[in-house]
C-alpha cells in the first residue's frame, strides 16, 4: 500500500453540476475508494444552484463571500467558514462578493456525488 502525491495543476478542470470549474483532487482517478475532494470557482455573481445528494457534503471556503441556503435557512459565507450538509438536505451557495470564491468540496464517496438539482438559471 502507498499513498498518492496529486499535482494540482496535472488535474483538469471540469464543469460541475452547476456548470462551474472544478477539480477532482482526491477521486477514484487518484486511487481513492471512499472519498473524494475537489476544488471549485466562483466568479462574483456565480452560484451553485439548489440541488441535494444522497450522501452527506462538506464544503470549505478559502476565499470570497456570499451566502449559502440550507433547507430553508440563509446563512453568510466567507473565507474560514464550512458548512456540513446532511443527505438529502436542499443546499446551494452564491457569490455575493467583488473577489473569486474557492472552495473546497468532499464527499464520502470517491466521485463528485450524484446530484440532483432543483432549479435552473
């Protein structure tokens, strides 16, 4: 058994669900067999639309500000702050600020859970 040295900048970027640039970090591409990370943008005024999982989600924002709906609850978002979305729990985030949003994403499953999104632009 080994472990993996994932070079960023050797992975691509990929549209998610919601159409943003992410990219898969930690995934079965990379050897992993029960999580996944990734890393995803957004632009001021980007947002990932409302969907839900059947697996639980952790997000983490590096940078940026905004605000995140979880079920029916609105919350702010900033750099340093994570949010914990149980399965099934109707989540999605936007950038409110004037600067790129990164975050970092994982779930307990070693692809980009399936998503299933509620509502469009």
């Amino acid at each position: 058994m080994h472990g993996t040295r994932i070079v960023h900048s050797e992975r691509p970027i990929v549209p998610s669900p919601s159409g943003l640039p992410t990219q898969h970090l930690v995934c079965r591409e990379t050897g992993s067999s029960t999580i996944f990370v990734g890393q995803q943008w957004l632009e001021p005024g980007d947002r990932v639309f409302r969907h839900d999982h059947p697996v639980e989600e952790s997000v983490t924002f590096l940078s940026g500000t905004g605000e995140a709906t979880m079920g029916d609850e609105t919350v702010p978002i900033e750099a340093g702050v994570s949010l914990f979305f149980p399965a099934g729990l109707l989540h999605g985030f936007t950038n409110t600020g004037a600067e790129t949003m990164h975050v970092i994403v994982v779930f307990p499953v070693p692809e980009f859970a399936r998503t299933d999104i509620v509502e469009k632009a």
